[in-house]
C-alpha cells in the first residue's frame, strides 16, 4: 500500500491518510467482453444503431423517456454507478475502486467509506460519506422478459462499418468498436431473456443472484437502440414499472470478439448481424453462417432481482463491510501505527469521532486513496476528525 507524504498537526495530534492504486481490468470469458476498462486509457460512450453522431444522447433523456436514471448516474473511476439508497451507491464488482475515492454525481463528489461485494453476482455497493439528494429506486420483481430499457454508459464510440460476405454479397454487419473522450450516454433496448452465469435460460418466475438480462442489438429497432463496448461497465439499466423508472440491472458483459477468418486477426466490434462472422467459442473460432435474417450479437447486465436480499441487508446495515476507511494510530508520529478500534465513523457527517487516550497519541486516517482532513476538533471526551472530498 502507498502511503501519502502529509501530515496534519493539530494540538499534538499528527494526522494523514495513506493510500492505494486499483486499477480494473479488461477481461474476456469465452468470447463475452467483460466491460471494465481500465480507467487510465480513454473511453466515450455506448454505441447506438441510428447514429453515429458523437454527440448523440449525451444529455438527459426527454418526454416519455424522462426522468428515466440519467440523474442517478454517477461517474467512478471513470466508468459508472447509480445512487440507491441516501448514503449508497451500486456497481458492477468488477470495475475495482477503493475507499477514499471520489463517487461524482449531479455536481458534487463523495468519498467512498466502505465497500460490500455480493457474494454470488458481479455487484458491489459502497456507501459514501454525506448523503445523496435523490436515488433511484429498484425493480424488484421477476418480469423482466419483453420490458424495454433505457441504460446509460461511457463505453467506445461507433467506429467504421464490418462489412462481410453474406448469402446476397457483401453486407455490413454492425461497426467497429471506436475510441474517443469519456462522455456518458444513454440507449434503449428490449430485455430477450433471462440467463444463468452459464447462458442458460431462466425462467421468467426464478431469481438466482447470479443472473443476467440479456439484450439483442437489433437492426431497425429504432435510432436509440444501443449495446455496449468497453468502457460502459457498471452503467444503470431501467425499466418503467408502474409508471415509475426503476433500476433493474447493472451493465455486465457483451459479445464482442469477431474474426473474418478462422486464423485472422480478431477485432471487436458492436454486431447487429453475426452471419459470415467468426466467432469465439469454447470450441474456438467457429463460423455463423449467413442467413436471411439477422442474426444479432447480445449484451448482458447484472439482474437485480434476485440479489435484493443482500442489497436491502446492506441497507439496513446487517452485512460485515469487505473493507472500511478506519483511523490508525501510534505512541509516536513515526509509528508503528494499528487500527484504532475505538474509532467510530459517521458517514453522513464524514467524519470519525475517536475517544480521547489517557497518553498522547497520534492519529491519521487509512483508506486506499488519499483522502482530505478537513479540520480536527474537541468534543467532550472526544476528538472528531473531519474529512472531506
């Protein structure tokens, strides 16, 4: 762990935070982009079929679409994640963070305080020092199956057409993945069908934690019908249920890795139709032959519902933090320091209130990212160390 080279001296107490770098990575399971890019290299937004504007739905959804997750939407790392709860917010576990981090959303940062992985679904929550205005609220019932979506990434752009040999000649099959500034954007699709973690169909009644809603990039499904590229992991996907906008998944995965050959190079790229493609398989790099009809390349997000127990356990404050900013402290500034367990942290105050020691002590915060000490003060018998974004 990297350790920051400050230090706070306040009516003889020396205080600093020390902290760490995590960086997600981009990983392939069998042929399916998980869509975590690291966030050091550079990313824009999900790729539409109608459009290859740049600038195309890259502000608040409007008229029946309104109201619909854009304002819940909150950059981490440089990808996404949704407020869900007035301290909390959700993600895909898979992008990475660390506490001390900074959550940006509707203007304003929050620091990251602790984190809590799902234990058998790609989803992580973490709960934020102060409170949010709004968040969303979640859908939790098990009728997914045929509801529209709108969902919201800042994965690659539109790149250039893949055109390929089909049974009529040479057809353009959807478009290469491109590259470009992040820019957050939103797209609508149908939910297809339910899966398990395997690519087995669920029934619409089940609601296993490790299940998907899968997504079908469909050619002439409208100009705002969207898929995901790399970069767009952890963007919120929303259906209306009851004439309300509800979270009902987490961008997961995509089919995304192509070749025109067997042996060829692969690429990757954004397809509406896989027939004259090779793709990658478990049984390696197999041909779709062409059809009549598309036959078009699928997305997966992270399903909700059958994970709402341990969300709402989260909530309540029922589940053991995976980690947790916490105050260290030691007999002298040099160290060495250990946790102080008498240390309580109040989120929604960020701050920690730590008992006064009958000997002098010295204190600092320890989180993964450097985070700020606003101002040290005495309260009764206490200290209480506040810190800010």
């Amino acid at each position: 762990m990297l350790k920051s080279g400050f230090t706070l001296m306040v009516t003889g107490h020396a205080l600093c935070s020390h902290f760490g770098i995590t960086i997600s990575a981009w990983v392939r399971i069998g042929g399916i982009t998980v869509t975590g890019l690291a966030s050091v290299l550079s990313a824009q937004a999900l790729i539409l079929y109608g459009s290859g504007d740049p600038t195309h739905n890259t502000t608040a959804p409007t008229g029946s679409l309104a109201g619909s997750g854009w304002q819940w939407q909150g950059i981490w790392g440089g990808l996404l994640g949704t407020s869900i709860a007035p301290g909390y917010f959700i993600t895909v576990a898979h992008v990475g963070g660390g506490t001390g981090q900074m959550f940006y959303v509707n203007g304003r940062n929050y620091v990251a305080v602790a984190s809590y992985l799902a234990p058998n679904a790609d989803l992580r929550i973490w709960q934020v020092a102060d409170t949010f205005d709004s968040f969303a609220p979640r859908y939790t019932g098990t009728a997914e199956r045929s509801k529209g979506i709108v969902f919201f990434g800042r994965g690659f752009p539109r790149g250039d057409a893949v055109v390929a040999s089909g049974i009529f000649g040479p057809e353009t099959k959807g478009w290469y993945w491109g590259s470009g500034d992040p820019t957050t954007r939103w797209g609508t699709n149908t939910v297809a069908t339910i899966t398990d973690t395997n690519g087995n169909s669920e029934p619409n009644g089940a609601a296993l934690p490790g299940d998907l809603l899968r997504c079908t990039f469909d050619a002439n499904a409208g100009t705002d019908e969207g898929t995901l590229s790399s970069g767009d992991s952890g963007g919120g996907a929303f259906v209306l249920d009851a004439g309300v906008w509800k979270l009902v998944g987490l961008n997961h995965a995509v089919e995304s890795d192509y070749r025109f050959s067997a042996n060829g190079p692969d690429f990757s790229a954004a397809i509406y139709d896989r027939g004259g493609l090779y793709n990658d398989t478990s049984a390696g790099w197999v041909l779709v032959p062409d059809e009549p009809v598309n036959l078009p390349a699928a997305f997966y997000t992270t399903r909700l519902t059958g994970n709402e127990s341990w969300i709402a356990s989260v909530l309540a404050g029922q589940v053991t933090a995976e980690r947790i900013m916490g105050v260290e402290s030691a007999a002298s500034p040099e160290g060495p320091y250990a946790a102080e367990p008498s240390a309580q942290l109040q989120a929604a105050a960020s701050q920690f209130v730590v008992p006064l020691a009958n000997t002098a002590r010295f204190y600092r915060l320890s989180s993964d990212y450097a985070v700020n000490v606003k101002s040290v003060t005495r309260s009764g018998s206490n200290i209480v160390l506040h810190f800010s974004p």
